[in-house]
C-alpha cells in the first residue's frame, strides 16, 4: 500500500531535502509500493493511500476466476437446451447490453470531464478510466455475439440468414446495411475506435502523473469535442446493430438515445459503488469526500429522469402516429407477463427512484447511496431484458444460464479493471485542477 504525501519542505523541483529525504526513504521501505515520483501528489498537506497495491493481483484473480467460472456454467446450460444455443444467445445479448452501458458509458464520462473542463471530478475520473480501458476485453466478450452473424446463423439475427432474407421483402429492402459483413466491419470500427479513444486517456492522464507536463490536460479537452461527437454516432449506431437488430422489422429514431440513457446510468452506479469499495480497503479514504459522492448522487438522480424522459418521449411518438409496423413492438410488452414488466421498469426505473435519490440527505449517506446504485443496476438489466428476450419468448423466462452469463459479464469488468489499476495511481497525481478537486464543496 502506498502512501502519497506531499512534503512542504520540497526544493522548487519537488526533490526532498534533509530530513524529510530521510523520512521519506524510511517510510518507503516500510511499504509494499516504491514511492516513485508518479504517486507524489503536488498539493500541500496532501496524505492518502491511493495504489491499490497487492490487492489489485487479489481482485483480478477473483473477478477473473468467478467471471470463467459463471460464463462457462452460462454457456453449458445453454448447450443444454438443444435448440443450438438460440435461447442462451438472447439472454447474453441482454447481460451484454448491460456491460457495454458500464464501459461506454466510463468512456463518454471521461471525455465529458475533459470537456466541460470539470474540477470537481478530478480525483474521480481515473476509476473511469480505468472501466472504460475495458473496451478491447469488451471486444473479445462480444465473440458470442458477432461470430454466428458472421458465419451467416440467424440464430438471434435472423437477417444473417440470406435463405430468410431471400424470402422476406422487408429484410431484403434493408439487406443493404444489415447484412453479415458490414456488420463486421462496424463491429470492428465501433470497438476499435473505442478502444483507441480510452487507452489515449489512460496513457495521456498516467504520463501527466510521471511528467507533470502542462500541456496534456489542454491536449486531452481539444480531443474531448471531437471524440464527444464520434462517440454519440458510434453509439447511436452500435445500440441499433446489438438491439434494434433483434427485431429488424421495427424501428424507432429515440433508440440510441435511449441506450445512451443506460449508459451514463450505469457509469454512475459504477463509480459510486467502486470509490466505496475502495474506501473500505482504505484506499481514497479522505480524498473522496460526501460532496464527491452528493455530486455523483445527483447525476444518477438527474439520468433516472432522463432516461423516464426519453423512454416515454419515445412511446408517444409512436403511439400517436399508430403506425403498425411501430406499434407492435409496444403491443408485445404491453401485455400479459411482458406488461408487468413493463410496469415494473415504470415504477422501479423511474417513479420509486425518482423519490428515492431526490433528497439531498440520501445522496450524502454512503449506505443509502449504495443501496440505490445496487437497485439501479438491476433496473438497468431488466430494461435490457425486457428489449431483447420478447422477440423470443411470448413470456419472461428468466433463467439461471442468464444470471450467470450477466454475473460473469460484470466480473470480467472488474478483474479488467483491476488488472490495470496494477500499482498506478487511483487518482491523477499532477494533473493542474487537483487541489480545487480536493477542496471541493457543493452549495
């Protein structure tokens, strides 16, 4: 565990002089970390432990090993049902769509910090770096998926097949773009993109921890506006291709916005619940403070209300044009079994949260904060359930191969995460707008 501390007798270089090199050499052997230059913090008065040490090797290993273990039991009940993975397949897609809002939705956090020029953030967006670094591990995850088109099964995407294709003019017509190889193409350009754009921050903010150079935060805001706008297309357009897709004889323009909903959800509930983790492990203990996680509280309460927004901005469009090639897409959740959930991400998605975080005490109460992140993450996955499985089932099956394979899912994503964190710093050690980050107070 190290210890970064920031020394006042510092020489204008910020190397320690006399006594103060003595300590600080004393203190470094008494450590499991070496106290590099890149874990000194430059701000006065600054003491806390922010490598997460051993015990990052301990967290890939578990996440890894449980995340193994829950996607291969997953994908053996899946071989189990006979039908040639049909039914395992959709359940994945929708415990996919909830680690794809966790990760994309770290990327665009990141690159909306650098963009607005946030300071409050500061000592918060390397744990969003580190999630959205996920993104190749996300690639590799996405196999199940992107393969069976490829090979032309139309297992889940029935328009990978060319003989339904051939027999249906509506897939025909839209047979230009959804077909195996473009959607290959995408795939790749999607996660490529991605995965370039995150690892630039990581690297980027890492190298200002080693360096301090003045120039990379001003560097990575230019970068952050033009990414910000390849990110919502890309986005847009992937949510479509995983989701949309399923039922390709429906359509809606909201779509992807309304995903993107999902997305900023779930970074939040990452973030939150990942900082308190940390705390308990006595990492980030006074660096984090309430009016970090009020912040954080506040954004989740303001995206439980978007999402209720463009959720429903998208059911009245539709419901007032009464178009039937729309409408039964609606038509199928809205009844029997598939209507209870319906109304369950009514309440649960929106109504019962919208209370729940709306007062200030909540957001500033660890405990609360976390239990309303826990029931977040749920809604989340069952607003990806309730898009994807109707196209199979005519009602909510719910099933063990499913949980496992959103369990393993979200295991991955740790042990990714934690394999990076390795022993760099959880927070951006040099970067200019650190000490107001840590002095920061909401009104």
């Amino acid at each position: 565990m190290a210890t970064a501390k920031k020394d006042p007798k510092k020489s204008p270089t910020g190397t320690k002089t006399g006594t103060s090199a003595a300590k600080a050499e004393g203190a470094a052997k008494k450590t499991s970390e070496p106290d590099d230059a890149a874990a000194r913090v430059a701000v006065e008065g600054f003491a806390d432990s922010i490598r997460l040490g051993t015990e990052s090797s301990a967290m890939f290993a578990k996440a890894g090993g449980l995340a193994v273990v829950c996607l291969a039991v997953s994908a053996a009940l899946g071989a189990s049902e006979g039908d040639g993975f049909k039914r395992w397949s959709y359940g994945y897609i929708a415990a996919f769509g909830v680690a794809l809002a966790i990760t994309a939705g770290s990327l665009f956090w990141v690159c909306l910090q650098h963009l607005v020029n946030a300071k409050w953030s500061v000592v918060v967006r390397r744990i969003g770096e580190l999630f959205a670094a996920n993104m190749p591990l996300l690639a590799i995850l996405a196999l199940p998926v992107v393969v069976p088109v490829v090979l032309g099964n139309g297992v889940v995407y029935e328009w990978a097949d060319k003989t339904k294709v051939a027999s249906e003019e509506i897939l025909k017509h839209k047979s230009g773009y959804l077909n195996p190889g473009f959607f290959l193409v995408r795939m790749l350009f999607y996660f490529g993109f991605w995965s370039i754009l995150a690892r630039y921050y990581l690297n980027s903010s890492r190298r200002q921890d080693e360096t301090g150079g003045s120039e990379i935060a001003p560097t990575m805001t230019r970068v952050s506006g033009p990414a910000m706008i390849a990110f919502g297309l890309t986005i847009t357009f992937c949510s479509i291709d995983l989701f949309m897709a399923v039922e390709p004889r429906w359509f809606s323009t909201m779509f992807g916005v309304y995903f993107f909903a999902s997305c900023v959800l779930g970074v939040h509930v990452t973030l939150i619940l990942t900082l308190m983790w940390l705390q308990r492990r006595g990492r980030l203990a006074t660096t984090i403070t309430t009016e970090h996680y009020h912040d954080l509280g506040k954004m989740l309460f303001a995206f439980v209300i978007f999402w209720a927004y463009i959720g429903f901005s998208q059911f009245m469009l539709i419901w007032y044009a009464n178009l039937p090639e729309e409408t039964a897409w609606f038509k199928q959740r809205f009844f029997g079994g598939w209507g209870a959930v319906s109304w369950t991400l009514v309440f649960g998605h929106f109504v019962i949260p919208f209370f729940g975080l709306l007062s200030r005490h909540i957001k500033r109460s660890k405990a609360l904060l976390a239990f309303w992140c826990f029931w977040m993450l749920a809604m989340i996955y069952i607003d990806m359930y309730w898009l994807v499985l109707p196209a199979i089932n005519v009602e909510p099956d719910v099933r063990a191969m499913d949980l496992l394979a959103l369990l393993g899912l979200l295991s991955a994503l740790v042990a990714g995460a934690a394999r990076e964190a390795g022993k760099k710093n959880l927070i951006p050690t040099k970067d200019p707008r650190l000490e107001q980050s840590l002095a920061f107070e909401n009104i």
